[in-house]
C-alpha cells in the first residue's frame, strides 16, 4: 500500500472507486460470457433436433459427439454426454415459447426476448428437470423470469419449485383491485401468496402463536425471501402510540417496490371477521403516525391457518383498507402414516409399568 493512499483521503476513496468499478465491470463481463455461452448451447440443441442425428447416428451418438467436441474445442469442460442432452432438451422446451428465441440468436439487444438467456446453465438444467417432461414451458418460463427478477440463487430456485411457488404466487384474497390505483394495485397483488410456507420455522403442532412469531423472526432472512422481493423489516412487535393506549403491531415491513408500509399480523387460528378490523386499525394508525408524503398507504397481510375464501371476501368489502388475506403451512415432519405407528405416552407408561 502506497504513502499517498495513506494520506490522502481523496485519493484513497477514488482507489475505492475504481475497485468497485472493477468489480461491476467483472459481474457484467461473467454475464455476457453466460449469455453467450447459453445461445451457443441452444444452437447446439438446435442442431441436434434438426438433424434428427439421435436416429441417423445410432445409439452411441451423444458419446460420440461428446468426445469429438472435447477434442475440438479441448479450453471448454461443457460437452459432457448429460450437458449435450441438457442442450437438446432446452431448446425441445423453450423453441415455442412466447419470448420467440428463434429471433434472439445473433442478437445482442437486451430486451425480454433474451431472458432465457440470462440465467445460469445451472439454474436451466434444475428447471428442465422439472418441467420438461409434460413441456411445461409457462411454468419454466415462470421461474425463470422470477429467478432474474430476484437474483434467485439454484438452492433459492429449488426450493421454490418444491413449493410450487408459481401456484401460490398472487394468489391472496385482496381488496387491493378496488382500493389501490393501477398498477400498484396489480404489483401488490402479485406481491401476495396463498398458502405461505413457514417449513423453516420448523414448527409442528402444538404451538402458540407467539411461539410461531418467534420462530419466524428467528428466521427473518428465510421469511423475508418467503415474502417476496422488495421487503424490509422495520419491527417486531412494532409500538404505536394512539391516544391514551399503546398499540403492537405483530410485524412491520416496508416495501420498496410499493414504496409502503406493510402491516403483518399471523394468526394460528382459523380467519375471523374481527381480524380485518384489528389490522385495518393498525395500517390506519401506520398511516397517521409513520408514513410520510412519499409513501404510499399502507397495505396489510393478514395469513392465519386456514380461512374460507367467501367470508374473507365479505370481510375484506366491509373495510376501506387494502388487505390481503392469505393462509400458512408448516411441514409435516413425521408422515401421518409413519405418526399412526408410533407408541403413544400412554402406551411407553404401560410397558415401563
């Protein structure tokens, strides 16, 4: 380390500068090269399909091809006989797809069309394990816009397959259509699951409620990223002062896409009408007290154990706030099957007697 970027802090901080520069010029670099590296792999898996060389080359034809390609282009490790097969079966998935990649290859413009392009090999060969079987291509599809949107790293993607997030994203019984304006309304909505997964709280029955709270602020990172994108945690058992009485709020959040406040109660029972009216008080509350002109009003989530869809409807029309209401699943550990076998205490107490 030089004298001057000791002394001098202008200096320094321009040395800080450029390493981060650096660093952002590296990240797109590694971006490119993947995108390029995926068209090369669609146009092999293009090939592959137009050729039909899987019937007029034999049996042998993958093995075949993979050493060829490692002996021609010996500087690249991605022509295994499974990468090869990867190649065809992206391009037997994605070809008809609405993004129209037929139009994408030799075309550098960043624009939707190319985000099949912008994830990494490895995330694509965990969704074309899943979906290419049946040729779901919407759902692939899904995953990967979300996966580029959020940064989803494959543990992340995986997880949220297992979960089958994309039949529960925006998926929440909401007033948001009537009382936000579009698109806020859209992107709240979309915002929203039903059910939300709290497997990692590694709950299991019985339990109270504040017992569940804990356990989900003990794993705040994993709620968050349940959550969705764009959320920031304020507080747990959020403090409000309303007149002569202090009020909590179970939890408190902030939405940077929604540039709002969001309210969270979790309730382990079964909704109830008088749900909507404590959380609509607090959100009227968040808006009087915390929020400023450059938010938005405050939204509100309630996710309890289970709820029928009609009455939440009929509750959510008797309120003037925009609520959600949504339910939650925790895993079952020991399979009811395995649960059913299992002595009981009164059992263990007899053989001991």
């Amino acid at each position: 380390m030089s004298k001057l970027i000791k002394t001098d802090d202008n200096y320094a901080l321009w040395i800080q500068e450029l390493k981060e520069r650096y660093k952002r010029s590296q990240i797109k670099a590694a971006a490119k090269v993947n995108q390029e590296m995926l068209l090369f792999y669609w146009t092999v898996g293009r090939d592959i399909v137009a050729r039909d060389a899987e019937n007029i080359y034999g049996s042998g034809f993958y093995e075949n091809l993979s050493q060829d390609l490692k002996e021609a282009i010996p500087e690249s490790n991605g022509f295994s006989r499974q990468n090869l097969q990867y190649m065809k079966k992206m391009y037997l998935l994605y070809h008809k797809a609405d993004t129209n990649c037929q139009q994408v290859v030799g075309n550098s413009k960043k624009d939707s069309e190319e985000i099949i392009f912008s994830i990494p090999w490895g995330h694509h060969c965990t969704i074309i394990d899943k979906f290419f079987e049946k040729r779901e291509v919407d759902t692939a599809m899904f995953y990967i816009r979300k996966t580029v949107e959020d940064g989803w790293s494959r543990k992340v993607l995986k997880s949220f397959i297992k979960t089958n997030l994309h039949l529960r994203q925006g998926k929440a019984v909401t007033s948001f259509s009537r009382l936000l304006p579009a698109p806020d309304s859209d992107l709240a909505q979309e915002l929203t699951k039903d059910p939300y997964i709290f497997d990692f709280t590694e709950m299991v029955e019985p339990y109270k409620e504040r017992e569940l709270k804990k356990a989900l602020m003990a794993n705040v990172s994993r709620f968050l990223l349940e959550l969705g994108s764009g959320f920031a945690y304020v507080g747990e058992e959020y403090r409000l002062k309303i007149g002569h009485t202090e009020q909590f709020i179970d939890l408190l959040f902030y939405n940077i896409k929604l540039h709002a406040y969001c309210v969270i109660e979790v309730k382990i029972d079964s909704f109830g009408p008088g749900d909507i009216g404590q959380l609509g008080t607090y959100m009227t509350a968040v808006n009087h007290i915390l929020k400023t002109d450059k938010d938005n009003p405050t939204i509100g989530l309630l996710i309890c154990k289970d709820k029928d869809n009609v009455l939440a409807q009929y509750a959510l029309e008797s309120s003037s706030q925009p609520i959600g209401v949504a339910e939650f699943q925790l895993t079952k550990f020991i399979p009811d099957e395995f649960k059913s076998s299992l002595p009981s205490i009164e059992d263990i107490e007899l053989e001991l007697k």
